[in-house]
C-alpha cells in the first residue's frame, strides 16, 4: 500500500467517524473536542477501522497526545508503523 493509499483510508474513516465529507479534513485538522470532537470511544472505533482497512496493527501504548491531536499526526503515526 502506498502513501497516498494509506492516507485515504485514514481521511476515510476519520470522516466517517466524525460525520462529515473528506473534503473538510486537512493535515491540521483537529480530531479532539476543539475539532471534530472526536471522543475517546470514537477514537476508539477510528482506530479499530483503520487497523481492519490497512492490517497496521496499531500498538495504543505507543501513541502519544500528538499522534492523536490531529489528521496529519495520525498519518504520520501510522506511516511510522
């Protein structure tokens, strides 16, 4: 899977999570209360999502506050996988 690949799966389901179009999420994009108010159940499910789409194995001990704070942190995160 390549990089533009693995970043549509992950805008994918962060706006499927969120509830809204792709086309509103950008790098910067805030997943938690200040942005899309993504909870920690929803984050949850985002992460679940994107380990079934892309068989990552996400390791939620290794994530950190900055790997969750926003869409690009999360590509980054998983691109790092």
């Amino acid at each position: 899977m390549d990089d533009t690949q693995l970043k549509d799966i992950i805008l994918n389901a962060v706006a499927k999570a969120a509830k809204v179009n792709t086309d509103q999420l950008n790098d910067s994009t805030k997943l938690g209360a200040s942005g899309l108010g993504l909870d920690s159940i929803a984050t949850l499910e985002l992460l679940l999502t994107i380990e079934a789409e892309t068989d990552v194995r996400l390791r939620t001990e290794s994530l950190t506050g900055d790997d969750l704070a926003t869409v690009g942190g999360l590509v980054q995160f998983i691109r790092s996988l």
